[in-house]
C-alpha cells in the first residue's frame, strides 16, 4: 500500500468509520459484520419441512412437511430464509430499515442465495412484498425491495416491484395471536390489475426481511393464486423458528 492510499484510507476511515451494522463497533470493513456477530449468526440449511422449510432436527427424507403444515396447509408452495431469527438480526434489521443503511442490501441478500438457489432459479418472476408495519415507522423505501433486486439481477429474473399492492394498511402485528394476524391480513393485499396479465402459469417468488407466523405472504400468495399464478414460493433473509413449533 503506497503512503498516498494509506493516508486516504485513514482519512476515509475517519469521515465514514466503518461499523458493525448489529453492535456497532468498528470492523476492518465497509458493510460486514464484525467477527463475534457473524460467528453468533446460525445460518439455515436442511434438512427442513419441505413446504414451509421450518428446520429439522434430523433428516427425514425427501419431501417431508412438519405437523404445522400436515395440519393446514400454507398456500404458499415452498418458503425458505437464511438465517434464524435472533437479536443480532434484529438489530441489523433495524439498522437497514430505520437508519438508512441501505447500503446493507447487496451483502444481506447475498446470504439469501444459497439457501433459495433452487427457488431462485426456477422463478419466472420476482416480487417483495409491499411496505407493511407502515405505522410503526415512516420510511422512505422499502426494505424488500432493496433484497429482491440484486437477487433478480444476480439470477437474470424480472423484478416485478408492484405485482402486490397493500388494499389497506394493517395494524402492527408484533402483539397479535397467530389467528388474529391472520384476521389481520386477510383481504389486505390485492395484485395490481396492470399485472394480472403477466401473472397466468408463472412461478412467484416473494422477497420479505422476516418470516414470523407466515401470514402476511400465506395471504399474498392465496391472492396471487386466485388471480392466476400457478405457483408462489417465498425467500426471507430471516424466519423466526420457535423450539415448540413442531
Ligand atoms: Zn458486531
Ligand atoms: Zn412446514
């Protein structure tokens, strides 16, 4: 490194410090975590249910779905998400959505490659899901968009940002029973009519940061059906996964 460049990266380093986007203190790099909360990070992987991908504990074969699923049916086809849902993504997540990291897309969305490759490469289009939790927190983007497009870039697939439109905003989520969200979302979303054209006989895949009950892309994908699609799977960077949900 010449003295030129050296001198230009400290004083880069000291305008834009670079930090960890979930503790805060500073890393060696722009956009990475710092090595304690990477190493805290459990990555998913199967074996899993094969529908909603809630993780197994031991592999029981192909094709295999858990008692949530055998039980009711999502209509979502296959959902899948990178990492479990814990206070280190939390803290990343609110970092990304309320404090205009948005430069942390490209490197959150790469996590969501290898666990959603195979639905990834069979899409024929992809979609977030629109702006939800609206009262919560204004915000000037939407945080499934900034995952889905470098996901559609990196995989040649068209990115349709307005195929769901939201008919009305729903209330927080956060402190609601499993049933009563989903009351809450049930005739929340609707497609954008422009789209339905684009929509007979083609595989959706729905981009969203966090995967909780699945009620919100469970009502996405039911719509998206009734309207045409032939399939709907869903690819989260996060999903809550309960130690009691199987
Ligand atoms: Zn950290
Ligand atoms: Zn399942």
């Amino acid at each position: 490194m010449s003295a030129v460049s050296r001198v230009l990266g400290v004083a880069l380093d000291f305008v834009l410090p670079p930090r960890c986007p979930a503790c805060g203190v500073q890393t060696g790099s722009t956009g990475g975590l710092c090595t304690e909360c990477w190493r805290g990070l459990r990555f998913l992987a199967p074996p899993h249910c094969a529908q909603c991908g809630y993780p197994f504990e031991m592999d029981f074969g192909p094709g295999v779905r858990c008692g949530a699923c055998l039980a009711q049916a999502p209509h979502y086809d296959r959902a899948r998400s990178a990492v479990a849902y814990d206070d280190t993504i939390a803290r990343i997540l609110i970092s990304f959505k309320h404090g205009d990291r948005t430069d942390l897309g490209p490197g959150l969305s790469a996590w969501m490659r290898r666990a959603g490759a195979d639905l990834l490469m069979e899409a024929d289009i992809i979609a977030p899901v629109p702006l939800h939790r609206r009262r919560l927190f204004a915000r000037r983007y939407n945080q499934s968009m900034l995952l889905a497009r470098p996901l559609a870039q990196a995989f040649g697939k068209p990115l349709v940002g307005d195929l769901v439109l939201r008919a009305r905003i729903t209330q927080s989520q956060g402190h609601l029973s499993p049933a009563a969200r989903r009351r809450n979302v049930e005739g929340a979303f609707r497609t954008n009519p422009d789209r339905k054209g684009a929509l007979a006989g083609r595989r959706v895949l729905l981009i969203d940061d966090v995967l909780t009950t699945g009620a919100t892309v469970n009502a996405i994908a039911r719509r998206l059906k009734r309207d045409g699609a032939e399939a709907v799977d869903v690819l989260t960077l996060a999903r809550v996964v309960r130690e009691t949900a199987v």
